[in-house]
C-alpha cells in the first residue's frame, strides 16, 4: 500500500458525470486518477441529474488503486453545497474545488466534510485558476501543512486564467508560465502534489507529449487530462526516466557503503553527490516503486 505522498498522479483524467460512455470506461483507463466532473463539463440543466449519478458511479468503484475525485461546483453557486454534500457521501479520495480564491474556501469545505463526518480520506484539492488564487496562492498552500484541512493537492486551471487575466494562449504557454511555476513553488512549500492544466488539443499528441515532457521539467506532478488517448504519454512523461532510477539505485548504494556512512558528500562517477542527493533520489525510488506496484 503506497501512501499518499507517494501515490502516482501522473495522469488524471476529467470525465464528465453526464457522460455515461465515458464513464462507463473508467475501469478500462490506465490512468492513475480521475475527476468526475460536476463543473464546467456539465450543462445547467444536466447539473443535478449527473449529482444524482455520483452513488451509482461510486457504488460499481474497483478495488483498484485508481484514486477517484469529485469536482464540485463553486460553493457560491446554486449547486455547490448540495455537490459538496452528495461527493462526501461517496466516500471519494478527494474533492476537487473550483475557482478557489483565498484558503477561507477550503476552511469552509474542510468543516462541511467534518460536520457531516467524511473520513479523513477524503481529501480536498483545489484548482489553482483566479487571479486571487495567484495573489494568495502562498497562504493557500500553507494549509498543506496543516492534515486537518485535508488540503492535497493542486491543480492548475489554466482555461479560466487565459479567460480570467486576458493573457493570450500560444502553443508554448509563455504568457502562463510564471504563474505556472509559481504554483509548483507554492504547492512545494505546502507539501502538496501539484498537477499541470489540460491541454484542449486532444487531436495533436505530438504537441501533447511535448507539453507533457515540459510539465515533467517544470516539476509538476502529473498532467490533468480531458481525452483517454493522453494518458498514455502523461504516464511515460511524469515517470521517473530508467537512467535516473538506475543512477538514484547507484548512489544509494554508494552512501550504504560502510566506509561512506558518516560523510556528508562523496565522489561518484567523477561528481559530487551530498545527502540532498540521496535524498532525492530515494523520493524519486519511491516513487518508481509506487508506479511499479
Ligand atoms: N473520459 C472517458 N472517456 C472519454 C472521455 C473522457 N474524458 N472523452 C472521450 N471519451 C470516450 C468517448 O465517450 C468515446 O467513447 P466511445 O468510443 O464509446 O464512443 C471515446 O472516448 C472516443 O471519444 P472521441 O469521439 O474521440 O471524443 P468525443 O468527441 O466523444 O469527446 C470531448 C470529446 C472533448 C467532448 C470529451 O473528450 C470530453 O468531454 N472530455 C472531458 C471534458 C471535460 O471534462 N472538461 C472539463 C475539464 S477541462
Ligand atoms: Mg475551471
């Protein structure tokens, strides 16, 4: 059993609670997560029918280790509360909270989840896609430290922040990048695992593998998803690389070595590795294990 820290989230698919083809695939997906989507997938008028299909979703739930997610409608909208009611019911790995502006949103998520008795397992996520959100994101991610909110993870929305500042969308995000590598930071600083935005293009993987292999760089976790056929290339690109886990392997041997084990920093293949090192590598170890499992 791999804990939470260590549990791959490298690829994690939206699938839209009205959908019944698409859910009706999810046991057949090798993705590592998916969100079953209240929000923006779902049109006002399907919004409380696909509510009402959260049970049976979660009823025919495979003892599998895909973790599953709920994301609920905005708490200030008309559904939200009874979204955030019915998700808790369903036991879920995590909700996910949209268009969160300040951690007060998770606060008030995090006492319904205690007030109505979710187990701690249910763990809230939020989607990192206002411009408060980026203003705040540093007290956001600060309540990672704190079990009790049950803040998890984040998740970048980055089709609300084009719409919401008005930056323009180009093929390689650089008017998003800032904003993106100020999440990973904060999401670092939190503790948290951090998931990079969908890429809409779902016709052009070879675009896709590249944004993919940029978000891995960038040092996301894993790469929200909106189409199966992209989460074969976020599960090769968010995985650690053969040669670095055979290197992590090397210099984790090289540290047991009874004539290393009090010092600080050694010489291995002509560099110079210090505990920080090791200590990278026995996360990026653990987390090859997990993928493995
Ligand atoms: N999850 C599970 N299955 C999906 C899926 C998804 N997100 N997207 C498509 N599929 C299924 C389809 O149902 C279809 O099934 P079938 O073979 O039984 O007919 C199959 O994969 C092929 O789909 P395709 O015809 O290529 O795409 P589409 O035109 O049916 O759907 C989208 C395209 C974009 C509408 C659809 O992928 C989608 O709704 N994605 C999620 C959108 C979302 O959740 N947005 C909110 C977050 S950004
Ligand atoms: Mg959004």
């Amino acid at each position: 059993m791999t804990n939470e820290l260590s549990r791959p989230r490298r690829s994690v698919l939206y699938v839209p609670a009205s959908n019944d083809k698409a859910l009706a695939k999810i046991a057949k997906l090798s993705c590592d997560a998916v969100i079953i989507d209240l929000e923006d997938a779902v049109a006002p008028a399907d919004k409380v029918a696909a509510r009402e299909k959260l049970a049976g979703i979660f009823a025919n739930r495979s003892g599998g280790r895909l973790e599953m997610i709920v994301r609920i409608n905005g708490l200030s909208s008309e559904w939200g509360n009874d979204d955030l009611l019915a998700a808790a019911r369903c036991e879920p790995d995590g909700i996910l909270l949209p268009k969160v502006d300040t951690p007060r949103d998770l606060l008030e998520a995090g006492d319904v989840l205690d007030d109505n008795f979710a187990p701690d397992s249910v763990r809230l996520w939020a989607m990192i896609e206002t411009p408060k959100a980026m203003l705040n994101i540093g007290a956001i991610a600060e309540l990672g430290r704190d079990p009790s909110s049950r803040l998890s993870c984040f998740v970048a929305g980055t089709n609300d922040l084009v719409k919401d500042t008005g930056v323009l969308a180009t093929p390689d995000r650089r008017y998003l990048m800032p904003w993106l590598m100020t999440m990973v930071l904060a999401a670092r600083a939190g503790g948290l695992d951090m998931l990079d935005g969908v890429s809409n293009d779902f016709r052009d993987l070879d675009a896709f593998a590249r944004e993919c292999a940029e978000g891995a760089a960038m040092g996301f976790d894993g790469k929200t998803l909106i189409h199966p056929a992209q989460v074969e290339a976020a599960n090769r690109a968010f995985a650690p690389a053969a040669q670095a886990v055979a290197e992590a392997r090397q210099m984790r041997d090289a540290f047991a070595l009874p004539e290393n084990s009090g010092k600080a920093v050694i010489s291995l293949n002509g560099r110079m590795v210090e505990r920080l090192h090791l200590a990278q590598a026995e996360k990026l170890l653990a987390k090859a294990a997990a993928i493995g499992a």
